[in-house]
C-alpha cells in the first residue's frame, strides 16, 4: 500500500506537471546588471523558474528573468535598509534572493515530455529544487539584532511552505520547512557571499575629481541615484557611479575659472553629492527623541541591543560651503549661463515621509526617521563645515581658452587679468590675429635694418655734400635715427619672449629689477622721435633767424634739440612707463589700460606736437620772409627787386644770368621746402595713428574686453567660431605699420629725398662746363671754407655757424 501511495503520487506529479512547464537557467548577466538586480552578485548557480513566472511572462511577452528582477528589486528597495550594518544587509539579500532564485535539482530543467525526468524527486518539495539552508534565515537574527529586531521583529526559520504550488495536495503539516533545517549542503544550498557597500566608505578614487576635498563619504542606496537601480550595490560601486557624475559636471564646468573659486567648486559640488558619515548611537538618537531618562537607565541595564546599537547617518554641507562659492565665483555665477554655476544655497528636498531636508544647512536638521515600537525616532546630524578639506589652490589646473595665458608669477602686480578668471592677458597681446602680428614683427624687423643702411648712405654723403646748407643738424639728425635704428636691430636678436616679456603674462618695463634692452630701447625710441621732431623743427627756425639777421649761436640749438626730451623720457621712466607696448612689436611709452590716456599724451605725444608746432610756423616763416621760398620762385622779380632799386632800369638778358651766390641761395630755399615733404609725412602719419588711437581709444577697448568676455562665456566650444579670431575693433595694421616706420626707420623718409636733392643741385645747379671743361661755380664763398675740414661732418657744422 505505501509503495502504491508512492507511485500514485509520482502519477500524479507528472500528470500535473504536464500541463504547464518550467525551466532552470543561469543569471543572463550580459543583459541585466547588478545595479538593477541586487541579487546578480549573490545567485552564481543555476536557478528553478516557477510555472507561474513563465506564464505571466508568455502573457507579458516578456523575459521571465526580467519579472523575477523586479520581484528581487522590489523586495530590497526600501530604503529603511540602508541604516542597518553592512553585515545585516548582506544577510537580508542573501535571504531574499533565495527565497526568489531557488537553486534547481541536480541543475536539471524539467520537462515531463524529455527523458531527463528525475527518477525520484527531492522530498519533501514534490518539484526539482533545493531549499535554502536555515542558515541562511537564522543570520538575519546574528547579524542585525538591535534596531533591526525591534522594527521587524525576528524572523521565524521554522516556517511550512508548499513549494509546488498547490499542485501536489499536502496539509500544513505536510508540507517541507521553508528553510532546510540540518544546513546539510548536499540537500539545500546558501547563495554565494558578496560584500554590500557600507554606509561609510573611504574615498578611494585614484585621482578623483574630490581629492583632497573629501576623505570618507556617506554611501546613500542606489536608488537615490537612479530610482531603477537596487538598494544594495557592491562596494564602491555607488562611489564609482558618483564620480563618473561628478566627472561629467565638472568637464562642463569652465576650466578658466580662478583656483580659488575652482577649489570652492570642489567643495560646493563634493560636499553635496559625497555626503559626509556621521555615526550616532543609538542612545544619543533617543536622548534627542525625548526619551526619559529612566527608560534610559532600564533599556542600558537590561542590555538591550537597541540600547548598544549605532546608525551612520549623512552630513549635509554647511551653509558657509555654498556661501563662500557664491563669494569666490560670484563674477563668473553671474555672467555664466551653466546652470551647474547657480548655486541656490536655500535649496530643499522633501523625503517620501515628508521630511525638508535642506542641501546646504545652518544648523542641525533631520535627514531620516525610524519606527521603534509605537515611536518615531528623528535622526538628526549637524552641518559638515569639511574642516578636513585640503586642497591648495595651487594645484588646481586653470586651462586658459585661445592664446590667453595662466600667468607665471600670479603675485606680479603688473599681471592683467581677466576679469573673474584665473587668466590673463599674455605678453604678446591676443587682440591681433596672427597674420596681423606676423606682418607687424616682420616689419619691425626690417625697418631698422633699411633706416640703419640709410643712416649710413646719409653720413657718407654729408661728408661729400658742399651744396646744401643745413648740414650740421642733418648730421645730428643721422646720429640720433641711426642711433634708434641700430638699437632696435640689438632688440630685435633676441627671440621674442626675452625681447619683449619678463614672463608669459608681464610684459617688460623699469619694474624689473634691472633695465633691459626693451626698456632701453624705449627710452631711446621717445628720446630719439622728439629729438628728431626739435631738429627738423630747428631746421626752419635757423633760416628765420638767418632772414630777421638774428644772431643763433649753435650751441643754442643744440641745447634745444637735445635738452627737451629729457625731461619727458625721465617722467616716463620714473612712472614706470617705458617698456613693452603689446600694441606694438616696439618697446616705447606703454599703452594699457592701468595708464591714463592722459599721461600717455603729456608723455609721448605733447612733446611732439610742440616740436611739430614749432617746426610748421618756422616753415611757414621761412617761406613768406623777405629772402623766403615764394621769392625764390619768383626769381626773376626777386632779382629785379633787390638787383635793380631802379624801377626805370630794365636789364638784360646777361644781367638776369645768376650768380653762383644766387644759386646757392635758391639751392637752400629749394631744400627748405623739399624737406618739408618728409616732415609732412612722419607727422602725419604719427599724428594718424595717434588720433586714431585717442578717437577710438574707448571704443576699441570695450570691443576687446567684450571679445574676452565671449571667449570665456564660449570657452567650452569653438569660440573662434562665435566670437571670432580676434576683436572686430582693433587698432588699422597700416597706421600701426606706419608708427613703427617713423619711430625705429623714419629715415626711410628723410633720406632718399635729401640724397636725390643733393643730387640734383650738385648736378642741375653746379656743374662742369661741357665745353671748356670748367667746373662749375663754387657753391661756397671763399671766406666760408677758411679752416674747413672736409673730412668731418662735425668741422662742417664748426666751420660757420651762421650757416646752419
């Protein structure tokens, strides 16, 4: 009878198992992850999928495995778990998974149409599984106890569960343990140990983003950063997915900013999404509740495990965190359209139980509640003011967008900087565009050496020039371009960097410590421009003197020439104003911002002007008075007025021949007035480029720095392309070309008209008579060349001062 009942039931199973089918297969972890499924890291055998799974997932049209996920997923997520120790939530996954991923018999699929059918099925269960061993169950009461045990009680490892279903017909007490009781692993099994991240953690990213910014982090559940992801993940996995975030944030972040505001950044974005772990006992948790202090004393002597128990709880940033961001990025927050730079150090959040937690507090505050018997128990910390964040400024990278530049010496006071930035303006200005630089470099590298050649043509001809007057401040004015020229090809040797700049930011000027060639060069080129501009002003004003018959000694001139000047290169030198122009590749009279237009003006341009003023009335002078240029023009009248005070008198033809003293006077009137073509042309286009300058000084500048404002606001993508190469406004290339010709080469100018005009008075004026080989009439009366010495230019200028 026993054996009959035996195989009745056997019969019985298989008829029954033949109206529905069910499988055994292994966690498909190429398509579900354990960040969704807490229970991938634990179930590594292969697992019983119920008829019933399979049924609903035909109707679904869907994955069985994917509704046994969210049945795991569903039954670990609440978020009360994530307080209890490491150790009592790896017991609860484990006793969650095996009771959903039941481990099949002998790893065998079952399927009463095959010859696989087991000869004899696991007893009690009546279907191919393993039960789970007791241990499995009883771990919970081991590793959690305390707090766990007196939210949920202890779970009860004795408990009958009718594995098949209902398809096998068995009483209560019929029916198997839920739990195998022996733990004899032959006959039930215990899913695989897996770690569960701690509420606590050290931060352990090689080179993270919060290095030096945070050291131990509050590990929240996974589900507070994907509400699809499980509760429980791995160690370190919540601490890897925040970084990756973190990541991502930051490289939106402008790299431009201040180390300053980059590192408060860092704290503002750290403090908030690494959360520090404040761990709190239990017994502090009810003083704070209210709890009497004789309930105190009784839970304390009974040795309750509440009573000894303690909870890791979050610590939000402190008010201060968010605060100091705001102050150190302020510019950059309010000029910026990242949202990821508008700190909001008022906001909140509401949990599902209704509690405000505040993400930047002042003072304590609630970040969770439990249920202790009839109790709710608030768990408060105070704010994370991160006393232990160490990160120096100094070693925050500060990546500048275009050609601006992280400056080498950020303590320099002479550093322009970007406003809000931890950029600034490089040595070598940005505003150009780089063929527009390369053509002004090019051009200050060839003008010295062409003026210097000139300079060199001029002397050599002043010594052979006996024609034209006016040859002792030619030959000063030689020295003195020859002089700037000569200088300027020293500076230029120097590659561009040692040229120009004491470092990538600063450009070069008498703050240094010692003077360099730049700001000597400087020096020189003010010096040398309005000494030149005195000179040819004198050039005129001698001729006026020499028609009024006023005595002008030489030496007199030469005071006025060369005395002058000084006066302005020493107040410039003296206001630190000589150096590096970044307008131009010059060193001359600075031009930034942190100088008035006006000293710059009193400096460099009012000296000029005077000697330019001076130089036109003496032009204008010299060419109305009674021996001046219009009567030269007008020889002939001149002749008949001065030759013949006899208006009845009519003479000649032979009386109207010239004598040699009236070609050399018409030579000197002629050279009076070609000389005024140069000087025309190098005040000119001086005054060009310097009107320029002053007219649109204001409108080029703001153009500049909203260009700059662009390039930063669009640092992140091509900025080039929305901003431009280059600020739209900007000083004209050819007047800028054209300032460098008249300060470092204006001999460029001057000398291919006096060597023509020398030329042609020698050989239109005077000139060997072609038929009897005579030379020609001797330019100089013979009492002017006692104690000359032709070989000195400066014998010429001694041998008679009154023909300067």
């Amino acid at each position: 009878m026993m054996k009959l009942t035996k195989y009745a039931l056997l019969l019985v199973m298989v008829c029954l198992f033949q109206q529905v089918h069910s499988v055994c297969e292994v966690m498909n972890t190429a398509k579900y992850s354990a960040l969704i499924n807490p229970c991938i890291p634990v179930v590594n055998y292969p697992f019983y999928i119920p008829p019933n799974v399979l049924k609903a997932a035909e109707l679904r049209n869907v994955d069985a495995q994917l509704i046994m996920q969210t049945m795991a997923h569903n039954a670990l997520n609440a978020t009360g778990l994530k307080i209890f120790s490491p150790a009592c939530q790896q017991s609860l996954r484990a006793f969650t998974c095996a009771s959903i991923y039941l481990a099949c018999y002998n790893g065998l699929n079952y399927d009463p149409y095959g010859s696989d059918i087991p000869v004899k099925l696991p007893k009690p269960v009546g279907i191919p599984i393993y039960r789970p061993c007791v241990s499995v169950c009883t771990d919970i009461a081991r590793t959690c106890g305390g707090l766990y045990t007196s939210q949920k009680g202890n779970k009860d490892c004795t408990v009958r569960m009718d594995y098949s279903g209902g398809l096998v017909p068995l009483s209560l007490s019929q029916q198997p343990h839920q739990f195998e009781q022996t733990n004899n692993k032959s006959i039930c099994f215990t899913p695989a140990s897996a770690a569960v991240a701690a509420s606590n953690e050290l931060y352990q990213v090689q080179g993270g983003v919060c290095t030096g910014v945070v050291s131990k982090i509050f590990v929240p559940g996974g589900v507070a950063l994907d509400p699809s992801w499980a509760l429980l993940q791995s160690p370190l996995v919540v601490q890897g997915q925040l970084e990756q975030r973190l990541r991502a944030k930051l490289a939106a972040v402008p790299r431009w900013l201040t180390s300053q505001c980059q590192v408060a950044l860092r704290k503002y974005m750290c403090g908030n999404a690494y959360l520090a772990p404040v761990r709190v006992p239990m017994s502090a948790v009810l003083a704070a509740n209210g709890v009497s202090t004789q309930v105190m004393a009784g839970l304390k002597a009974g040795n309750f495990a509440l009573y000894n128990d303690s909870l890791v709880l979050p610590a939000y940033p402190n008010h201060s965190i968010c605060s100091d961001f705001r102050r150190l990025c302020g510019g950059a927050i309010s000029r910026s359209t990242n949202p990821l730079l508008q700190a909001n150090c008022s906001a909140a959040f509401q949990t599902v139980a209704g509690q405000v937690i505040h993400n930047y507090p002042m003072h304590s505050q609630a970040v969770a509640s439990v249920a202790v018997g009839s109790l709710r128990l608030l768990l408060t910390t105070s704010p994370n003011y991160m006393a232990d964040a160490n990160m120096d400024a100094a070693s925050v990278a500060v990546v500048c967008p275009g050609s601006f530049v992280v400056p080498a010496n950020p303590q320099d006071p002479n550093v322009q900087w970007v406003e809000d930035t931890g950029c600034a303006v490089p040595c070598v200005n940005p505003y150009w565009l780089p063929e527009d630089w390369t053509r002004l470099t090019d051009a200050a590298l060839a003008i010295p050496i062409v003026g210097l050649v000139l300079c060199l043509v001029m002397a050599l001809a002043l010594v052979w020039d006996d024609v034209l007057e006016s040859r002792p401040l030619l030959a000063l004015y030689t020295l003195l371009s020859g002089t700037v020229s000569l200088w300027s090809i020293v500076v230029n040797a120097r590659p561009a960097q040692d040229r120009f700049c004491r470092d990538n930011a600063v450009n070069l000027s008498l703050m240094d410590q010692d003077p360099s060639l730049c700001t000597a060069q400087a020096g020189i080129v003010q010096y040398t421009f309005i000494a030149t501009a005195a000179t040819f002003a004198m050039v005129y004003v001698t001729r006026v003197f020499k028609a009024l018959k006023w005595p002008l000694p030489l030496p007199a001139v030469l005071a006025f020439i060369l005395l002058p000047p000084i006066i302005p290169v020493a107040a410039a030198a003296y206001n630190n104003y000589l150096g590096f122009n970044r307008a131009l590749p010059v060193c001359s009279v600075l031009s930034r911002q942190s100088i008035p237009v006006r000293s710059e003006f009193l400096l460099l341009d009012l000296p000029v002007l005077v000697a330019g003023v001076v130089c036109g009335v003496a032009v204008l002078l010299s060419s109305v008075s009674l021996d001046g240029t219009l009567c030269v023009l007008l020889r002939h009248h001149c002749r008949r007025q001065h030759a013949y005070r006899d208006p009845a008198k009519e003479p000649g033809p032979a009386e109207l021949e010239e004598t040699p003293e009236e070609k050399r006077q018409e030579v000197a009137y002629v050279d009076a007035l070609l000389y005024a073509v140069p000087i025309v042309l190098i005040f000119g286009l001086y005054t060009a480029q310097r009107v320029e300058y002053y007219h649109r000084y204001q409108e080029v500048y703001d153009a500049i720095i909203e260009w700059g404002r662009c390039v930063f606001r669009n640092s992140e993508v091509d900025w080039a392309a929305l901003c431009g190469s280059s600020s739209p406004l900007r000083p004209t290339v050819g007047l800028s070309t054209a300032l460098v010709l008249v300060l470092t080469g204006n001999s460029i100018i001057v000398a291919p008209v006096y060597l023509t005009h020398l030329l042609l008075s020698r050989f239109c004026y005077f000139h060997d008579d072609p038929q009897t080989g005579d030379k020609g009439d001797d330019p100089m009366p013979e009492k002017d060349k006692n104690g000359l010495q032709e070989d000195s230019v400066v014998a010429i200028a001694a041998a008679d001062v009154t023909n300067i």
